[in-house]
C-alpha cells in the first residue's frame, strides 16, 4: 500500500476531531539531532492541547505515512541519508522503497489523501535568488496552484527572493493572507517590506476563506502568514548579512538545488551562533498552535 493513515488518525477523522498535518523535511534536513525529534514532538503536543490531531507525514520504506507514532518519529530523526522528496522524486522513493521526508509539496499531496485540509509548517520554499538565470524555483508554489490546503508559515524563508514569490502566487492565484498584519513576514523576522492584500484577524475569518474559496471550486491553496512572536524575532540588518554570507559561502562551493535550503539554514544558524535555530523553533511553535484553531473553526462550520 502507497499510502498508510495510522488508526489514530483514522481515529480522529471518524470522531470529528479536526487534524493539522505537519511535514518531515524540518526533522531530517532542518535541524540537528536531538532538538529535532524534541520540536516535533513538541509541535504535535501543543496541536494536541488545542484540541486537535497532529499527522506527522514522512515516507518509510516506501510507504507514505500519514500521522507517525513517537517511535517512527525518533527513528526519522536519527536516521542519517533520509532522501528530500518534492513531487518529482515521490514516485521514485515509493516505488524503491526508500524513506523520504516531505517537503511542504509532498506533505500537501500526501495529506490531501486523507482530506486533510490544515497544515502547519517553519516556512515555504519559493523563488531563490537569481532565479532569473537559474530558473530555481521551488514546487512547492505549484501545489499552491492545485491542492486544497491551507498552510500556516511565518512566510516565506527569508533566503528566497521574496518579491518575485509573491508574484509568483499572485499569478496563480493563491491568496497569501496575514493574520493581523499586512506586512509579509519574513521567516526569522516580522518584516520584509512587503505588503500584503490582506490581514485576517481572527482563526474563523481564515475558515470562512478557505470555505468560500473552496465551495466556488477555485482549486488551490492558500498560504497563511503569521509573524514571529517578537519576544523570539531576530534583527533584520543582521539577519541580512548573515543570508548574505550563508548565500557566498554557497556559491563558491557550487551548491545547487534542493541541497540549497538545507545548507543555508544549517550556515545561517553557525553565523549566529545558534540563535537562528531557536528562532525558528519558536517560530513553528507559533504556527502550531494558530494552525490547530483554524483547523477547529473550518471543523465547526
């Protein structure tokens, strides 16, 4: 069987019980072992506290797991040489059998098969810099295109050409909404510069959008934006120079593709000595538990 559900997600969904998808790239390839089984961990059990069902997805062994045990999550997190898997690479993995972790396309794709229509991420991937020349850009803004799911970022990751992102979902219209701002939150940072269209200010005003969107048939997800506390937010002249360092130090090692994200976020965090790290565990903190009450308001209507 491609995909398996868990039987307490099964559990869930029978129940009434509101589920919050969550991804397993930020276990294998966004943080280092311990802290990221212990953040995932922790991410299911606040979705939990706010009366929701966390659904971890990852691929083990080829099969496409929808709500990992405790245990399979431990294993996911210390296992080295786990594949990153987009949409390209999920036919290849499933069907050699390997096990994969789902960046936010591949979580997408995966949750919608259990109807899961709320996901919880750090950020999403994007257009990258100099994508002008490079032509890199991430899938996950296809599948914003064509898979109803709501997913709760603090923005975009601030390595990514965030202009030309937003320009890229406005084309292929998906509504990219802040919850209470109208600024594009910027990952580690509350701001960009950027102007949103629109700042929702309440979890039942982003239900009823997403109700709307989807009853009217417009295919599609929509990206929810919810900014950093600012108690946890890091400078951004600083965090400027240290992406613009992390960004050097890339290109002189001839670093390409998906490998990009990866060792961006891993140089970022040894250029501030840690501190980009707690950052954005706190940051997907936040957007757990604003996820879980969207999740709750679209459940009740």
């Amino acid at each position: 069987m491609l995909v398996r559900v868990n039987q307490h997600i099964k559990e869930a969904i029978e129940k009434g019980i509101p589920v919050v998808a969550l991804e397993s790239t930020i276990i294998s390839h966004g943080m280092p072992y311990p802290q990221n089984v212990e953040t995932a961990l922790k991410v299911e059990e606040i979705i939990k506290n706010e009366g929701c069902m966390p659904a971890t997805i990852g691929i083990i062994d080829g099969e496409c797991v929808v709500g990992m045990t405790a245990e399979e999550i431990e294993q996911f997190g210390s296992r080295k040489g786990i594949a990153k898997v987009s949409r390209r690479d999920l036919p290849v993995i499933t069907a050699t059998k390997q096990w994969g972790a789902t960046t936010v396309a591949t979580t997408m794709i995966i949750a919608s098969f259990a109807d899961i229509k709320v996901f919880v991420t750090g950020g999403i991937g994007g257009v990258h810099r100099g994508a002008e020349k490079t032509f890199d850009i991430s899938a996950d803004l296809e599948e914003f295109a064509t898979t109803n799911m709501a997913v709760v970022c603090a923005g975009a990751k601030a390595i990514l050409d965030l202009p030309l992102t937003l320009e890229y979902l406005e084309t292929k219209g998906v509504p990219v909404l802040g919850y209470q701002t109208k600024e594009l939150p910027a990952f580690y940072t509350r701001e960009s510069g950027l102007q949103l269209d629109y700042a929702i200010d309440t979890p039942e005003e982003f239900a009823a959008i997403m109700k709307a969107k989807w009853e009217m048939g417009l295919q599609g997800g929509l990206v929810i934006c919810n900014p950093i506390p600012e108690e946890y937010a890091m400078d951004k002249a600083e965090m400027d120079k240290a992406i613009d360092e992390a960004l050097a130090d890339m290109e002189a090692r001839g670093i390409k593709g998906k490998d990009c994200t990866p060792f961006l976020l891993a140089a970022i965090k040894d250029i501030t000595q840690g501190r980009s790290l707690e950052s954005n565990i706190q940051l997907v903190f936040n957007n757990a538990r604003l996820g879980a009450k969207i999740a709750k308001a679209y459940n009740a209507q």
